[in-house]
C-alpha cells in the first residue's frame, strides 16, 4: 500500500514539474511574440488581404442577395491583387431570375 502511494506521488509530481515547464516555455515565447508583433504594427491600421475573397466578403456583407454574391464570387476582381475597385451593381438578370425547378420528383 505504501508502494502505491508512492508511485502515485511520484507521479502526480513528474507531472507538476513538466506542466511548470511548460507554463514557462509557453509564457516566455507568447510575450517575445507579442511585442514583436506590437513593434512591427505599431501605429499602422491593420489591412485587409487584397485578393478575390476580400470581393467575395464584402458582396456577401453587402446583404444583397445570394445572386449577388455568386455574380461576385464568378468575376476577375481581386485576382490580380489589386483591390482598388468597388463592388458593381447587381445584373438585373440575377437578381430577378426566379431559381430553376427542381427536376428530381420524377
């Protein structure tokens, strides 16, 4: 019984000792990264990736429809890195098809 327990002991203290370990390890290397990231965008507005999906985002933020969205998400803009752009109006046709049937109940 005495065995037990102090193998349990043992246990429970190797345990102890590799959670300390790693608490610290972990503390250090989040506090050297975050005032490596707070130096490096220090004073500078964080920017949004320029790509497709930033056009694709906004049009589905834009609340205008899931047409609206696709038209977006089919299109060039963004593809070139380039984000200047704004969002073009919704095509008529899109907006104001009515969906396809469906023809699985046959």
């Amino acid at each position: 019984m005495v065995l037990l327990v102090a193998v349990i002991a043992l246990g429970v203290l190797g345990d102890g000792i590799f959670l300390v370990a790693h608490y610290r390890n972990t503390g250090q290397a989040t506090t050297q990264s975050d005032k490596h990231e707070q130096g490096s965008t220090k004073g500078k507005p964080q920017q949004h990736p320029c790509n497709h999906g930033f056009y694709v985002s906004q049009a589905a933020h834009a609340k205008k429809g899931g047409a609206y969205v696709r038209q977006i998400a089919k299109g060039d803009l963004g593809k070139n890195g380039d984000c200047s752009a704004p969002l073009p109006a919704p095509n008529k046709t899109s907006t104001t098809s009515p969906e396809k049937p469906d023809s699985s109940d046959d």
